[in-house]
C-alpha cells in the first residue's frame, strides 16, 4: 500500500506541474498542427506520394507528429530529475521509504500523463487532416501513446540521472531526439530503404509506436500491429527496470 501511494503522490506531482504551465500544452499542440499544416502541405506538393491514403501525405505523417509529440514531451520531461536535484526535492524522495522502481514508476506515469493528454488533443482535431475518427480507434491510440510515453519517459529519466545541469540534457538531447524522430517512419514509408538505413529505422524503438499508431488510425502498417505494440512494451518495461536501477546504483551521488 505504502508503494502505491508513494506512485500516486510522484504521479500527482508531476501532473500539477503540467497544468500549472498553461503554456506549455498550448505549445505543444500549436507545433505538432504547424508541422501538419505548413510541413505536410509544403512537403506534400513536391513530393510524389504513393500511398493510397484518404487525405494524402498529409494524413499519412499525422501518426508520425503525434509520435513526435509524445517524444518531445516524455524525454524533455526528464528535466524535472535535474530541477528536483538542485532544489533538493530529489533527495527527499530517495530517502523515502519506497523502492525504486516505485519512484521511477510515479514519474514515468507523470511525464506520460502529459504526453497523453497532449496526443488526445491532437487525435480529436484528426478531421484537419481528413483522419477519420472513431471510439474504438480512439482508444486504441491512447493506449499505444501510454506505452510509447512511458518508456521514452524512462529514457529520459535515464539520461537525466546521467546529467549535472539542463545545458547538458539539452546537447544530449539533440543528439538523440531529432534522430530518433527523422529514422522512425515519421515523415517516410519505412519500406523500399537503402538496407544500412532500415537497419537504423527498425533498431529505433519510436518507429514501432509510429507504426503501431499509423496502422491504428490509417489501417496501414509496415508491421503487424500486434508485434509493433509487443515491441514498445517490451521496451517500456526494459526502461523502468533499466533507470530504476541506475537511480538506485547513483542513489549517493544524487543525494
């Protein structure tokens, strides 16, 4: 009992701190749209596409923006490890009587809380992009953004541990964020690449959740959706256990 309510108290702790930051959600829909908007119809009349999807290229890279709002959202939310350890917060919650994995567990479900909520708003404005959508697709999509949040939440937990100061999560950062977005399928079909490119395409975990969400959303995929949700689970999990033994390894130092 005392594990699940240290969860919900981290959890409880870092939604509050989303919605205190108003900006920050009007942001984080506002760039996704632009991307849609000016990117896919800039893109899209120069480009050939040959997918044979209701509302064109357009439609076709919406998965990929929601995929990049959850990215965004779950690994930058990592920060919130390095603003904890210099106010001190941090130190309080290590020297709780809860394990580990429990505090990594109630970050991870805040940072993909806020990823969630982000990816919902951009799922009901589906119909700018002519997307079609429906209750049952609608869940099915949350409940791939939940897992796909959860361990790139992880990730980013896992390099803020790693991490003194924001300036240093924030060149990190742009030597992973951007690569895994343009090498997930995102913004191009993942088949017909050069071979040393899919392999780059298929060892990056957020190219199965853009998958899983273009397969829920356009009935279209390059994997079968079940292997491509299996995956993101797989590297949820993979993420808790991996940061909440790196968080227990550099419980010291942190503290």
């Amino acid at each position: 009992m005392a594990e699940l309510e240290g969860i919900y108290t981290i959890w409880l702790r870092e939604t509050k701190r989303f919605f205190r930051y108003r900006s920050r959600i009007v942001t984080s829909v506002v760039t996704p749209l632009l991307w849609l908007i000016i990117f896919g119809t800039g893109l899209g009349s120069a480009v050939r596409f040959g997918g044979n999807i209701p509302g064109g290229y357009q439609a076709f890279i919406y998965p990929g923006i929601i995929g990049q709002t959850i990215l965004f959202t779950s690994i930058f939310s990592g920060l919130s490890v390095i603003m904890d350890r210099q106010y001190g917060f941090l130190k309080e919650i290590l020297v709780a009587p809860i394990s580990r994995p429990s505090i990594v567990m109630g970050k991870a479900l805040g940072i993909s809380t806020a990823a969630v909520i982000q990816a919902s708003i951009l799922l009901i404005l589906s119909f700018i992009v002519g997307v079609s959508m429906d209750p049952v697709t609608f869940i099915l999509c949350i409940i791939i953004a939940l897992i796909m949040s959860v361990g790139l939440g992880g990730m980013g937990l896992v390099i803020a541990a790693f991490t003194e100061s924001m300036e240093g999560f924030n060149l990190i950062m742009s030597f992973i964020v951007l690569p895994m977005f343009l090498l997930s399928g995102a913004l191009f079909p993942i088949t017909g690449l050069p071979t040393w490119l899919q392999a780059a395409v298929y060892i990056n975990p957020l190219t199965y959740g853009v998958d899983a969400l273009r397969a829920a959303t356009l009935g279209e995929s390059a994997l079968p959706l079940g292997i491509s949700i299996a995956v993101i689970s797989f590297f949820a999990v993979l993420m808790i256990f991996i940061s909440a033994f790196i968080f227990s390894k550099k419980e010291q130092s942190l503290m």
